[in-house]
C-alpha cells in the first residue's frame, strides 16, 4: 500500500519543531506531500493520505475525492510498532475531543491509546467523544444562559469573525469545564481556542514528539 504524509500548515506554524521530527520520522518512510490545498504531486490512484489536521481532511475529500483513501495520522501510529513513544508518567491530563470528528470514532480511540503508551492519565469530560461541542473559534455550543443568547445575537457568524471579547466568553467557558489540565487536543484550532481563554492545552502530536513540558 503506497502511503503519503500530507503535514498541516497550521501545526507547523505554531508547533515547528514537533512539525519538523514528525516530518523527518514519516519521511523515511514515505513521501511527503506539501500543501493539501495546492500540492501536485503524482499519486498512485487508491494510495492512503495520512493526516492529522481535520481541515487537511475536508480539504482532501473535497479535492481529490476518488484519489485516496484517508487515514488519521494518530490511528496509524498507535499500530507502528517501531513508534518510539515517549514515557509521561505522573502526567494526568483532560482530553478535549473535536466537534468536527464526532463522525471518526477511530480517532477518539486513537488518541486514549497514544496517551495509554504515553503513560499519561486520562481524566475525561461529560461532553466526550462524540458528544463534543467545541473546536475552538469555529464551532461553540454555549450552555452559559448568557452566553447562549450572546450567540444568538451574532447572526450565524463563524465565532472567529465576532468580536474578540464575545469569543472569549466562550472559550472561557470551555476552558471552566475541564476537569484538570492540560487539555489534550488533536484539533489546531480546538488548541488554538484554549490556550485563547488562558487555558494550558497541548495538541497530542507535541506530546508524541517530546516538546512538551
């Protein structure tokens, strides 16, 4: 099976050097594509596009459909067994699910058994899974009676193009729910979000590339 590394953009600009050891260990074993939205690279027809970032993801699928088979970066790795994992023990963490995997259960299992390898303890929250609500300034489903109706006010707006001060309202309030930290993500912009409001969240692949700390 012919297999293709397609990075995200976004991680490797606000995560670079656990962008680059991803990239030097995949790359030994596959080849590495650029940009989803623009690479032109040749691909053998039914070759598995390996990602991480969930708009890499809705990119793919809606430009070259027919072309891959798609595959979660985090589902691949847990089954390689030569994966060096690095050892977290004493580390508790919260995991922040991704409203926008709520249709990839794989990806929910891949990410508690990345951090079982891991060591790390898994402290998890009522709106898990695929009862998700959140991923970060693009989608929010506030419960806050406040914050509810200031959603209501904001005329369908992507949360990111309203007013900085609404947006962290709601990150605030996602950022109260958890039940300790770090919050452990697998989404950029679900990241992106927290550490918004003052929250301490990680993004799984820093842990698995041994930059957090």
């Amino acid at each position: 099976m012919n297999e293709i590394y397609f990075p995200s953009c976004n991680f490797t600009k606000d995560s670079p050097e656990a962008a680059r050891r991803i990239r030097a260990y995949l790359k030994e074993r596959m080849p590495v594509a650029g940009c989803c939205r623009i690479d032109k690279l040749n691909y053998t027809k039914g070759s598995t596009a390996l990602y991480f970032c969930q708009a890499c993801r809705e990119t793919l699928q809606t430009r070259v459909p027919e072309q891959f088979t798609l595959q979660n970066l985090f589902v691949y790795l847990t089954k390689d067994s030569a994966f060096p994992w690095p050892d977290y023990s004493g580390l508790t963490a919260t995991v922040q699910d991704c409203w926008r995997d709520r249709d990839h259960p794989e990806i929910f299992e891949a990410v508690r058994t990345a951090l079982e390898k891991m060591r790390v303890s898994v402290v998890e929250m009522e709106e898990n899974k695929a009862r998700s609500v959140y991923c970060g300034t693009l989608h929010f489903e506030p419960k806050d009676p406040q914050n509810a109706s200031l959603l209501a006010k904001q005329d369908d707006k992507t949360i990111s193009h309203m007013p900085k001060e609404v947006q962290l309202r709601f990150m605030r309030e996602q950022v109260e729910k958890f039940p300790c930290e770090p919050a452990v993500t697998c989404c950029n912009r679900c990241t992106a979000g927290i550490r918004m409001a003052g929250g301490k969240g990680v993004h799984l692949m820093e842990l698995m590339m041994g930059t957090y700390d």
